[in-house]
C-alpha cells in the first residue's frame, strides 16, 4: 500500500528553491482554497466612507454594502474604503505564530478606466521589500535598544511593538483613504488583495545569504469593485459573495475588535433586521453592549438570542457575564457550569466559572476550576495568578510561592513599552498598526485628522 506523506502547509520557498513544481503547486492551492476548496480567506470591499465638502466638513456618510447601494460619486470627492477580510477555513491564525518572518500583507490600488494605478498601498519596492506602511499580519518584536528583531533573534526580544493577525472565524477592518482626480471620469476600480509569502525579504535574503533572493508570492484571496464617476446603481451579487447579512455581520465583527462600540451595534442591528431568526446577532449586539460596559443594555438581547437558540451555550456564557456584573452570582454560576457541560474543556468557561467561586470566597471550589483550567493550559496566566492567592488563603504556602514565580516569569512586564514605543516613535510608517483603529492616508496628507463617522445610511441601501 502506498500512503501520501505530502505536507502542504504554507511553506512555498523550499518547493520554489527545490524546483518542487508539483508540491509548489499543491501548496498554492492549499493557500487559496484550503482543505475543502471552499476557500481560507474572504475579501469585501464592503463599504465607501464619504468626506463631506468644506461647507460641512463634520458630516461624512457611509456607502454600504458596496454592490446592493445606490450611490454617487465626484471628481475630487475623498473617500475611505472599508475593506472586510474574513478569516472563514483556516482553523488557526491568520498569520499563525512566530509571525515576525511570515509575510502576508493587503495590496490596494486605486484604477482610472485605462488600468493606471492612481495610488497603491502594499506595492514591493525594487529590492523586494514590503512597502513599510502596508497594512500586513505580522508582528514587529523590539529588543533593549528599541531597535527591531528583522532577523528572528528571539534572544534579544525585549517587547512587542504590535502584534497584528486575524483570528479564526473573525474579521478585521482594513481602511484606506483616497482622493479622486479633478479631472477624473469615466470608470474606477478598487482592488483589495490579501498576498502571502512565506518569508519578508530581509529574512530570505539572510537565510540565503544573497543580495536578493525573488519568493513566490501567493494571491490568497482578491475582490474588485468597478464604480463610474456620476451615478452608481445596485449591481447583481457574484456568485462568491456572502450574502448581505454575513456581509454586516463580519464588518460588525470587525468593528467590535477595532473598538467602534456605537458602529458595530448598527451593524449587527443590520444583521438582525435581514436576518430575525439569526440568534448571533442578538448575541453580538449584547458582545458589544458588554465590552461598552453597557450591561443592562445587553440583557434583552440575550434574551431573544435565547428565544431563538435555547441552551446556546455562547450566549450563557455572556449572560452569565451580565449576572456576575449584577452580583447574581447563583444564576451566573448556573449559566457557566451549563456552558461547561456541553465544552468541558472551554478555558473561558473554566476561568470565569473559577472566579466567580472567587469572589463569593469558596476557595476550594475556585481552585478545583482553576487546576482544571491548568490540565488544558499549564501556561494560563491567570490560573497562575489566582492560584497563588488561593492556596496561599488555603494554607499550601509552597505551592502558592510555586505559581507566584511562574506568574512573574511569564506576565508582560509593563516598563517593557518604552522599548515599544521608542521604535514607533523611529517609525511612523508603521506606527499606525499598534492603533486598533487607523487608516491607510493615501492622499498626500496623512497628517490630516479623518472626521468622525456619523454611519448615515443612503436611503434605499442594500436590497
């Protein structure tokens, strides 16, 4: 019997150094549409944020979704693109660990109707670099001097400047800010494409110890939008795209991680008004609420997220959350344990469900869900901290100093950011990455303050 050992994975260099035509292949095909050809990745150019005139400089409109909205645009007219990329088949990272010499970053132009790029962000220099202020899913670790590790020495890493990737089944919010010709007309074109390889340039020439080794580059997922100058009608939608819920639902989700509390709200109601029977968008909204410190707020939500989904255990888990916050604590250690019952192994479940025990002082019961928690995790930070508190209150001094050190040897340690922010201050290019919400300014002013979005929407958006 012959068996297939063939490891596809992520690695295109070894196959391409190799001459590997066929492994480089298959892992081409990996990259883009994953074990089930279903696809890893998804981008949506979702949205056309539009600046007002200088009349009414305040007033900005979001255009949304882009392809199910009447709309129009002006020569001269500055717009911010809202680009989704969603983390929809892998089931890990996007990029996974030791991400600080992968490279996968978003390449965006902006096309006149002849193919002439009017701006680029994500374009490679001619000695193969990145562009630096490219919006990429990498990290950049620091050592004592505040200086960068390019070249993966992990024994001098001080600190993390950013550390920037896309969690599994999640969404991140791209934004690029761009100005129209004044003589533009005719058609435009937006192209967002999330591109990948395996090593940055640095690295690979290091390794190779060449002047300039050229890497296959893999176009992991792309979208394209084409729009006239004037009047924009609705389009019909390709037969990839995700429907106009999931479309609010991952640009909701995006705006919850970027911290846009009040924007992701809209959204996810959004996903409920297209989609009434769809239980995580209630659920999402209370997400939201709760992050807010709106607790009250999300109660009715979770209520109707039960209604519809009796039992979820997600939704238990952040009612429970709510009840805590409440001080009902018989009723969230119900919710907890129910959400335990059906995931055992939750480390969210076991740590909440270990403090509330916590805060009502049944120490034994909190360390019983906290050494439970360490059996899945022996490195949980919090277990370590907790634990040391709690045995010491139990008595078991020896085993209280033993998680104490562990908890010191493992937990940031806050003077640590200084280094941080020194190689941001050296590097504006790439310190707007560490701000969970920033744009891309591709106009020539990137001084310039955006206004703040008011989230009007056109009337008759969307289908």
């Amino acid at each position: 019997m012959l068996m297939s050992h063939r490891w596809t994975g992520g690695n295109t260099l070894i196959p391409a150094y190799y001459n590997y035509v066929e492994q480089s292949d298959k892992v081409t095909t990996f990259l883009k549409n994953g074990p089930d050809d279903k696809g890893v990745l998804n981008v949506d150019i979702f949205g056309l944020e539009k600046e007002g005139s200088a009349a009414t400089p305040k007033d900005e409109v979001l255009v949304a979704p882009l392809g199910l909205t009447s709309f129009s645009l002006a020569a001269g007219e500055t717009l911010v693109a809202d680009v989704v990329i969603q983390n929809k088949g892998i089931g890990h990272s996007f990029i996974p660990e030791q991400r600080d010499f992968f490279e996968a970053w978003v390449d965006f132009t902006v096309k006149d109707g002849t193919g002439k790029i009017l701006t680029e962000s994500g374009f490679l220099q001619p000695d193969g670099n990145l562009d630096p202020s490219a919006h990429s899913f990498t990290n950049r670790l620091v050592n004592v001097k505040g200086e960068l590790n390019g070249l993966h020495e992990i024994w001098h890493n001080r600190v993390m400047a950013y550390n920037n990737t896309i969690q599994s089944g999640r969404s991140q919010l791209v934004r690029y800010r761009f100005r129209l010709p004044k003589n533009i007309s005719g058609q435009i074109s937006l192209t967002a494409t999330v591109k990948y390889r395996r090593f940055n340039q640095r690295f690979a020439d290091f390794v190779m110890d060449q002047k300039h080794y050229p890497e296959p580059i893999v176009d992991i997922a792309t979208e394209t939008r084409t729009f006239v100058i004037g009047a924009n009608a609705p389009t019909a939608s390709g037969s990839k795209e995700n429907p106009e819920w999931m479309r609010w639902n991952n640009y909701g989700i995006s705006l919850l991680d970027a911290l846009q509390y009040e924007a992701a709200v809209h959204a996810f109601e959004r996903v409920a008004a297209l989609r009434p029977d769809y239980a995580d968008a209630y659920t999402n909204m209370a997400i939201v609420e709760i992050a807010w410190e709106r607790y009250n707020d999300a109660r009715p939500n979770l209520t109707k997220a039960l209604v519809l989904l009796p039992g979820d255990p997600r939704t238990l888990y952040y009612r429970a959350l709510v009840e805590r916050n409440a001080s009902e604590m018989k009723d969230a250690i119900a919710d907890f344990e129910a959400v335990l019952t059906k995931y055992p192994r939750s480390k969210d479940g076991l740590r909440e469900l270990g403090f509330s025990y916590f805060q009502q002082h049944d120490y034994g019961a909190a360390r019983t869900e906290y050494e439970r928690l360490q059996a899945i995790d022996p490195d949980d930070l919090a277990a370590h901290y907790s634990l040391a508190i709690i045995y010491r209150r139990l008595g078991e001094k020896q085993k209280s100093l033993i998680e104490s050190a562990k908890f010191a040897d493992q937990k940031d340690d806050p003077p640590a950011s200084v280094y941080a922010l020194e190689f941001l201050r050296k590097h504006p290019e790439v310190a707007a990455e560490s701000v969970a919400w920033h744009i891309h300014d591709l106009t020539g002013d990137p001084g310039k303050k955006p206004a703040k979005i008011e989230y009007q929407y056109i009337p008759g958006a969307g289908r």
